[in-house]
C-alpha cells in the first residue's frame, strides 16, 4: 500500500486507486485492475499525482470508509475504484459510492456502458456511477482487468473539466490521453 | 390465471408474467403483450420452464404485492412486467418495481430505450426499470404488444448471466436467442 | 419580467421559461439562452402559447419556489430550465428539479447527453434531468446557448405526447419542428 511521500508538494494532485475485490484483498490473485488503471493514468496525465492505493474486500462500510478517507482526509482530487459493479449479492461499489457522493453524475455510468456494450454484452449489468463529494471525483470501474481502459477512454474527456469545476485546479492530460481537440482545457491546471 | 403445477420439478424455473393495464385486467381487450412475452420465451429458452401470470389493474399497492408475491413466495427467478411504464397518472408500474427492488440495474432501462428509440420516437417516455430483489430479476417492458421483442432482444444477452450472478442457476438459450458468441454462458444451468 | 395578460384565453398553453444564472440574474450578462428557448419554441409551436418567463440566481431554494409557482399557481404546461446543470457547487437545477417533480423521465436525460456528447465532450458532465410535477413537463436544459436546440431536438418528438399523457390537451407542432413522421399527434391538442 503506497503512503504520502512525506514532502510531497502541495500542488501534485493525489489520485485514488481502489481495487474492491475479495479474492484480491486476500491475495487469492494479483491485483491486474489497479496495476491497469495505473498504467492508464501514467500515459494520459503528463503533470505530477501521485498514488493512494487501496486493495479490500467487497465489505460495504468498508468501501465507504475507503472513499471518505481518500476524498476528505487525502484530499484526493479524483477516486477511482476497480469492481464490486455487477448485480450479485457480494457487489456493493455503486451503492457504498452513492452514500458517500453529494451529487451523481449520471452521463458516466450511461457513457461507459454504452461503449462497453460495443464489446462486452454483459456490460449491460454493470452499476458502475460516478460523483462527487466535495472537490473530489469518484468514478466506479468494472472488475474486469480489459474494462478499465475501454471505461475510462470512454469519460476521460470530462475528466479534467470536472475537476477543474469542482476545484479551480486540474492535471494536463498527455498527448495521448482521449481528449478530443485543442489540450487547451490543461491550460488552467496549476499542478 | 396459471397455476403451479403440483408435482413440478424442483429445477423447473419459474417466470412471471405480468400485465399491468386496466383495460385487459377489466376484459377490455385482450392481453396481446403477455402472449407476445410468452411467445418470446418459448422461443428462446431452451430449457424447461413454467410460466406464472397475472394480469392486473394499474394500482400500485398490488402490482407491488404482485411482483412480491411472485418473487419471494412463488420463487420466480425471472419477472416480466409490461405496461404502465409511462408518464400518465395511471402509470406507476416503475415506480412499484422499484419500491420492491433491492438494486437497480440502469444499463436494463438505458439500453431499451436506445433501441425502442430507433424506431418509435416517444420511447424516450418509458420510464421502464429492471432491478434485482433476493435471487429475482424483475424487468419492466411497456405495454404496446410490438415492443415486447424489441425491448426483450435489447437486454437478452444480460439475463442468464444475471440469474447465474443471483443465485448460480439460470437457464439455457435457444439458437434462435439473441445472445452473441458460443452459448457457453448456459453451460452453468442447472435446469 | 413577462406577466400573465389579464384576458388571456383559457385555452392558450402557458410555457415557463427559466433562466439559472448567477451572473444573468445580476445583468453582468444577457440571457442568450432564455432568448434561444424562446426563438425555437417560436419556430415549433404552430398552436397559441404565451410565455412565463423567470431569469433567477443559482439559488436551489430559488429554483423550487419558482418551478412550483409556474406549475402549480401559473399552470405552465411545460417548463424549461436553462443553467445550472454542471457538476459545480452552485449548480442546483436539476437537485431543485428532483425535489419537486412527483416522477423522473430517465429517456430525457439520456437523450439529450447522447446527442450533445456527438460535438460537446464535456456534455458527460450534465446532470440534467425532466421530470413531471402533476400535468406540467418540467426539462432541464445546460447553460450554453448553443446547446438549447440541440438538447430540444434530442427530446421534441416526445414532448407533444407527454403533454397529452399528463392532461389531455397538447400544442401543435409546426412543420419545422423535429418530429418524424406524420403530424397526427396534433390532431389531439385542444388548443
């Protein structure tokens, strides 16, 4: 589990990586979700974040515990978790993110499942929601390691809008992040 | 009104079928849209089935006791609604379903409309919901007769993996189902 | 401020328009938005309507009075917000929507995310929403004014009905408005 890099600067942004799964958190197998969404943002962000990295069991107040640790103590920017979206009785990532956000975003869930569907038929069972708590973004992503960067590709335009509205502050995406047009939306990040 | 059959195998999986309308309830007409889920069914389930109907009055009090009564008592593992789906006073069959449901699954309602909405403009109406209670999944379709295939084709490829994710058991797809790829998925049926 | 004429026929839909805006309320800038409801509501209308204009600050307490006064005191069969609908801390509307609309019309929403997403990217952060307060259509519309005839387009050919569904009278389209198919659904409005 990564921890605060003590003289970390107060301008590089923390970003929250939650892998809820109860075979990972007890080492039944290795993590390739969280490691997915860390590649993913190492190609996209081209300013400085760094990690806060949870890995637990589909545990809902434990879940809801992680996220409020991350958004108002770490003062993470942008959260996101990696399983626990399908309908079994053991998922609880929606509904632990839904009591903890202020207000939904309800164009995530629909963008992303709507590009996962183009693949993946299944896709239409996910409950994935995305919100907000504060000045902090929380997204929810299937389990499934090939999911993350299909789900991610398909908000990440919005990404750095949205923080930037909740908090004057944003990262710089990548030439290669999936942002369409002009990079000029990075022009306000301070990070 | 189908009855359960006494001496039904105990793998043989309920449906419910219900129509929700005040008219077919009062003998107005008759209920095309529940012969039109019934004959669907037929069609694309493979393995043995028993149907259990119902066909009621838009009143919200037992339309939620209905699908109560089917999913907790009767054990349906699968609940199709049709009817009351839309924004008129009368309409409140969403809204039972999901007073009953313990989870919402929104990629059910979302990928319905989309599809409806290639061809029947006022789709965007239907406040149609799918949602899961225990080990049911309860899936509301609206109640023109010529949308239960449209409606049904659009999320068929989740329902047997839902069920599976519910409660391990689900049931075996016809050829002639809409689900792409191998038909593995059925291979984990126990019916 | 537009006001009710004294002897207005009875039978004149009355249509609110409602402008959320921090810096239109205060005159730093002019409404460009209300100003574009109000020139495609000109174009599609081909019925009498008068309209109800209200231009507020982003204040939700604000923002529901003013729906429940043209709903339920002024009887605007249709009312449409603009502003507000984004993910930051002043942006109120479509919490102030929620709370006093008896029932949410997903299909809105999704429409019009799903169409503005073709040109706008940040259009995933709209959490707009319609819903119905007893026979008034309340739609949320985002702030830009080049995004009101895109979202209207997204959501007209189903407005018609939705009037007609929650009280029996409706307008008439015009011939430009954007509803496929044949005018029929007009042939219904008393007005």
């Amino acid at each position: 589990m990564s921890e605060i890099v003590e003289h970390e600067p107060a301008d590089v942004m923390r970003i929250g990586i939650v892998t809820v799964s109860d075979r990972a958190a007890a080492g039944t197998y290795d993590d390739l979700s969280g490691a997915a969404i860390r590649d993913v943002l190492s190609r996209w962000i081209a300013s400085p974040w760094t990690e806060m990295y949870r890995c637990i069991p589909d545990d809902r107040p434990l879940v809801e515990a992680t996220l409020l640790e991350l958004a108002d103590w770490h003062r993470c920017r942008l959260i996101i978790t990696t399983g626990g979206t399908g309908p079994a009785i053991r998922d609880v990532t929606p509904d632990a993110t839904m009591a903890v956000c202020e207000r939904l975003l309800p164009g995530f869930g629909e963008a992303m499942r709507t590009e996962s569907l183009r693949t993946v038929p299944t896709a239409i069972l996910s409950r994935q929601v995305a919100g907000t708590r504060g000045t902090s973004l929380i997204v929810n992503l299937p389990g499934k390691p090939a999911s993350i960067e299909v789900c991610l590709s398909a908000i990440w335009a919005g990404v750095a809008p949205a923080l930037r509205l909740l908090g004057g502050t944003t990262f710089a995406n990548s030439d290669s992040a999936p942002v369409r047009g002009p990079r000029a939306e990075t022009g306000t990040a301070r990070v």
